[in-house]
C-alpha cells in the first residue's frame, strides 16, 4: 500500500493532467508543410483503406494553394505537430490527429474551435473510419446522409454528419 501522500500526489497529477486541454493556436504559413506530412501520415496510419492518390508535393501544394488560403487552420501537440483543423462557415474539411496522440483530448479541443460560435457545423467522414464516427457521435454530430462514395475523389463511401446548437 502506498503512502496517503504518495497517493494523494499521483492522483493529483493525474486529474490535472486529465483536466488541462492541449494547447492549439493558428496555424502559420510557415507550418504549411508540416501539416501536409501530418496529413498524409495520419491518412496512412488509420485510414490505410484509402487509395494514395496525390504525391506528397501535390499535398503540398493543395494546402499552400486552396486550405490555408480558404480555411482556418488551428494546430496543437507542442514542439512537434500533433493534429491539425482546416474549418470554415458551417464547415469542418479536415480533421486529423496522430495516432501517438490519440485520446489526449487534442481532437476534442481542435473540434471545439472550428465549432465556437457556429450554430451548426457539418463535415465528412468515411464510413469505415469507425473510431472517427464514434468520436463525432460523442460529441452530439447525427448522421445526416450515408452516399456510395462516387461524389468524392477515393470513391470511398462517406457519410455527412451534422453538429447544431
């Protein structure tokens, strides 16, 4: 058994720990290819179903030319790049976070930007990406339509989910 202080500091740490959200913040355009390469590994990682269909420059320059300029873009995870959220009026485009950083509350936080002051948010995800389905439900998003996948470019079933306030 261990000491009553002893236990009482380990539980401390760990409430704390539990209670304090990560940190995000704008995006730079200086992290333009750090958020490409953590999109691409987290695709890879947990969507591994998925066609690569672009070159890591194409992803490049889809971000530097149509995310950053159109969305906001926060990010999180300290020194070294966690996830990422891409949103705009109404819209979540991107969402994604390191496996290794998974269940830290990092995607919790970045989702709760992108829907700070919206009355309703809407977002796609593919019907096999269970986890991400689950993660959404939990946090009041109902599913709105289930499609076959022809409408978007891995011609991947997807389903549109929408969160209103």
């Amino acid at each position: 058994m261990k000491p009553p202080d002893t236990f009482d500091f380990a539980e401390g740490m760990l409430r704390a720990h539990r209670a304090a959200a990560p940190t995000i913040r704008p995006a730079t355009t200086e992290e333009i290819e750090a958020v490409a390469r953590l999109h691409r590994l987290v695709r890879t990682a947990c969507l591994p179903y998925l066609p690569q269909l672009h070159t890591p420059e194409e992803d490049l320059r889809f971000f530097r030319e149509c995310v950053f300029p159109t969305r906001s873009v926060w990010v999180g995870g300290g020194l070294r790049l966690g996830g990422y959220c891409a949103f705009c009026e109404g819209w979540v485009d991107h969402l994604y976070v390191d496996p290794a950083a998974h269940g830290q509350g990092l995607g919790s936080t970045l989702l709760n930007q992108a829907i700070a002051g919206q009355s309703h948010v809407r977002l796609w995800v593919f019907q096999k990406n269970v986890k991400a389905i689950q993660f959404y439900v939990r946090r009041g998003f109902r599913l709105v339509e289930m499609t076959d996948g022809r409408g978007n470019e891995e011609q991947e079933p997807d389903a549109l989910y929408e969160w209103r306030r």
